[in-house]
C-alpha cells in the first residue's frame, strides 16, 4: 500500500520542481526608439500612403506606426515608441501624436 502511495505522490513532488514559467512579454517599449513629433507636423494634409508612412516614422523615431481613420476605436493604452495618425475621410493625415 506504501508503494501505491509513493506511486501517486510522485507526480506532484516532480511538478513542485519543475521550472518555473517565463516572465510574460511586456508589450509598449522598443529600446532604442522613443516617440517624439516636433518633426512630423509637416505631414498633416499629406496622403496616407506607405510612402508616407514611412516619413513618419523616421521622422517621429517611432518603432511602431498605427493609423486612425475616421470613426475608429483606439486603445487607450500609452506606447512611448508608438505614433498614431489620424485620417481624415479623405484619407489625409489630419493629425500625428506620439502614444
């Protein structure tokens, strides 16, 4: 009967030792890129073209671009190396900040 019990134990003894889980990815910093858009209000009235894009992104030194067009929702969480720009319906940048 000892044994069975030893038999049974076992599992949970090895699970109690088993390694433990990686701390989860924290999604909002890119090292390296931190947002800024004092060179990026040139671009309201541009297109929103990849070209465009891109120009944007360089110049805010951005790692992440995400666009709003009109009557999207929009997460409200705050990226440091994220740059939204608004559309308007005419899909014109309309207007650029960091976050």
């Amino acid at each position: 009967m000892s044994m069975r019990k030893a038999g049974w134990s076992a599992p949970l003894l090895l699970a109690a030792c088993a390694a433990q889980q990686p701390e989860p990815v924290v999604h909002g910093v890119t090292p390296g890129h931190r947002c800024t858009t004092d060179a990026t209000q040139a671009f309201v009235g541009q297109p929103g073209t990849a070209e465009t894009e891109a120009a944007i992104r360089k110049a805010s030194n951005a790692a992440v671009l995400r666009w709003a067009p009109p009557g999207v929702m929009l997460t409200m969480d705050y990226r440091e190396d994220r740059v939204t720009v608004r559309l308007g319906p005419d899909n014109r940048v309309t207007a650029i900040n960091c976050g």
